[in-house]
C-alpha cells in the first residue's frame, strides 16, 4: 500500500470500553489483519488502518488513510461497526482531523448518462460521464448506483456525517441503490461503461433504469469496493451472467504466467462474448436453455467437476453468482477443496425472489 498521508481521530464514551475493543477486533478479524494487546487494538484493511486504545470510560479512535477514499472508508467502517455493537447503547462519535464532514463523501462521484446498447440480447452496456474518475480504476471492481426518483430533476445525493457514515436523503429524494462492475474505465475520458443485465421480474429499478435513460439523466456512483483478486498462478473463475463483466475485467488483467478455468453460465450462446486474456484460459460457457435465472445447478456442478492443480501451486477461486449457487459453490470450496479464506471469494450477486437491498442484507445473516 503506497504510504499513508490522511488520518483522522475520536475519543468516543462507551460503558464498557474493553469489552466494545475486543468486538471490534473479533469482527474485523475476518476482513483484514488485526493485532490485540493490553488495551489496544490494531486493524489493517486494504484501504487503511485503525488503532483503537480502550480506557476507563472511552475509546480512542486513529484512521489512516493513504488517500480521501481510503480515509473516509475507514471512518465509515470502524463508525458503523461500533453504532452495530452498540446493543442499545448510542455511542457519539466525532471524527477530527482530514476530511472533513459535511460535504459529499470522497468516494461519490454524480454520473450522467451518456449512452446505451445492447451488446447482446439480455445485456445492456450503459456509459456514464463523469469527473475525477482516476480512483475508480484501482482498488475494486464494483459501485453502488445510485438510482434518483423519477420525479426529481435535481436530486440530493448524500453527505459524509459527523460519525464519517454517510447520511442519505429521504422521503421523496430517497435514492436506490444497485451494485455494478466498472466493466471499462477510461479516467482521462471521464467515462465508465456499466453492463446490466436485463432480467425478469415485478420492480427492477436497475435492469429498468438501463433501459430507459435518457442522455444527461444524473446517477450517483460510490466505490471502488470489492477489493482486488490477489496473485495466483492458477485461478477458478465461476459466475452467471451479472458476474460476467467481472470476470472479464479479471482475465483482463491476468499474467501470461498464470493458468484461469472459466465457467460462465448464460441463458445461450447469443449471451456469450469475447473475453480477451493474456493468462492461459480454459473457458466453458453452460447455457440455461431458456430455464429461468437462478433455478438449475449448472454452475455449481460445473465447478465440482474442475480438476484443482497438483499441490505447490497457488491456487484462487472465485465465483459471483445467485444466492443458492453461492452457498453451494462456497461450501465446497471451504469444505471439500479446504481453501484457506484468503484463497477464495465466493459473492453472491443477486437472489430470487428478493430485490438488490434485501438480498444482501439476507446474505450477511448467513453463516456457512
Ligand atoms: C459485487 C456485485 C457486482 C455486481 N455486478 C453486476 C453487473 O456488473 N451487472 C449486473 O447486471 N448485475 C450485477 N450485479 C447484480 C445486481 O446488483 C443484481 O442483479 C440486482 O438485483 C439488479 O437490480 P434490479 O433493480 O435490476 O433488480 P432488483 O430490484 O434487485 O430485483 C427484482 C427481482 O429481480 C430478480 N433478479 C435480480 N437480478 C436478477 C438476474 N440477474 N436475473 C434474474 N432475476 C434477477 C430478483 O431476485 C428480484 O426478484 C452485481 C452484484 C454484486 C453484489
């Protein structure tokens, strides 16, 4: 990580300051490196660090950042997991120091719309114009969207809080937000080109928005998120349609060096596109036939038949997917194929049956 420049500081009052400093590190023990001794704590994620020191009636708070996105991330980050710790409690937490609240938070950018077209049937490659793009090259692959109500010509976007969370707008401003792949980037240009999915079902405020816009229509875009894929030499990639810009950004950047299975499922082979790579590529694409999105088990038994390399090489697996696709995929790679977490990243993109917001917020709950 290039050196850090940004930081910022808060002493917090809580009633039982160890005891909110071990949960701390007990939750971020599962996303970074985390280090605890005597009454301090440290947390490194990929975008910064934290030291939280516990005494008699507080906590105090020191973020770093190696730059206003990373900053702001690990304000959000260590806020919103102390205000979920909380149990009832409603800890006040101001942050000193760089970046200041109050204007729109360092990783917003407001996006219009500049064009669309089909580059197959069911999936529509929107690009977005917009400034200051340069961050979101790096660091992740994915935003939120941030989808304004029709009826709105100027809308309200959000605001960094007090507590370095973002506040959002409400009632007739209230935004919707979707997640997407920065399929391609061109920062000097100022353009992101989105590919959505155009699918099925009642309200789909993301698959109708790419449909419908109009050129100069605003959105809101935050991000980057998502991390990068770390280095292997021999990588399992594995998703449906909604993960295919995603894996084609990935083999994308791959090295001649290293070896990727690819296994994408679409509806048919007028769903299929050409996915440039310097790595050497085994790709299969399995078709649906017409069955709906989400409803077969092609994919996850596609996977299980990958023969995994011989021991000694570097393996990372990595899969986007529907919900019951994800716990399967998942659980064969921790229990079957025994990869360490750092070895793969199982996500899922979307659930039948449940809209982009309720979806995630279902598959937090779920343990293994
Ligand atoms: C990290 C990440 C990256 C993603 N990248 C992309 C991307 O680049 N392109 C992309 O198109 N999607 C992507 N997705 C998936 C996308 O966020 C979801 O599909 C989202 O639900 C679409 O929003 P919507 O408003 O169209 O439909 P929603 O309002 O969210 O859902 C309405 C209904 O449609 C169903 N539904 C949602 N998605 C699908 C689908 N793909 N097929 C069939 N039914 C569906 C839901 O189950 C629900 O019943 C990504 C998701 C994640 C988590």
């Amino acid at each position: 990580m290039p050196e850090i420049r940004l930081s910022a500081t808060a002493r917090v009052i809580v009633s039982t300051p160890d005891h909110f400093l071990k949960r701390l590190t007990d939750y971020f023990s599962e996303h970074g490196d985390v280090s605890l001794a005597a009454r301090k704590g440290r947390i490194a994620l990929p975008f910064g660090t934290a030291t939280i020191e516990a005494d008699d009636d507080s906590l105090s708070l020191r973020t770093e950042g190696e730059d206003e996105t990373g900053l702001a991330y690990m304000k959000y980050a260590i806020a919103n997991q102390m205000l979920e710790l909380a149990n009832g409690e409603k800890p006040r937490i101001v942050w000193a120091g760089d970046c200041a609240a109050g204007g729109q938070p360092p990783f917003f950018r407001e996006m219009r719309f500049a064009s669309a077209r089909n580059i197959s049937p069911q999936m529509r490659r929107v690009t977005l114009q917009g400034e200051r793009l340069a961050r979101f090259a790096r660091g992740g692959l994915h935003v939120h969207l941030l989808f304004p109500p029709k009826s709105t010509d100027r809308p309200q976007w959000p605001v960094t809080g007090e507590d370095g969370r973002p506040v959002w707008p409400e009632g007739a401003h209230k935004l919707v937000s979707r997640i997407y792949t920065i399929r391609n980037i061109d920062a000097d240009a100022g353009k992101v080109d989105i590919d959505i999915v155009l699918h099925e079902g009642n309200a789909t405020p993301g698959s109708d928005w790419a449909l419908n816009a109009r050129q100069g229509d605003l959105v809101g875009m935050t991000g980057p998120g998502g991390g990068d894929v770390p280095e292997a030499d021999w990588y399992l990639l594995a998703g449906d349609e909604t993960a295919l810009p995603a894996i084609g950004r990935i083999l994308a950047r791959l090295p001649s060096r290293a070896t990727a299975v690819v296994r994408i499922e679409v509806d048919n082979p007028l769903e299929e596109q050409l996915l440039p790579s310097g790595a050497n590529v085994d790709l299969v694409w399995l078709h649906r036939n017409g069955r709906k999105a989400g409803t077969t088990t092609l994919l996850q038994d596609a996977v299980k038949a990958v023969p995994f390399p011989t021991a000694g090489k570097r393996v990372f697996a990595w899969a986007g997917c529907e919900f019951a696709a994800f716990k399967a995929i998942r659980s064969y790679l921790r229990h079957e194929r025994k990869l360490e977490r750092e070895r793969h990243l199982v996500v899922a993109y979307w659930r039948r049956g449940f809209d982009g917001d309720n979806a995630r917020k279902q598959q937090e709950k779920t343990a293994e």
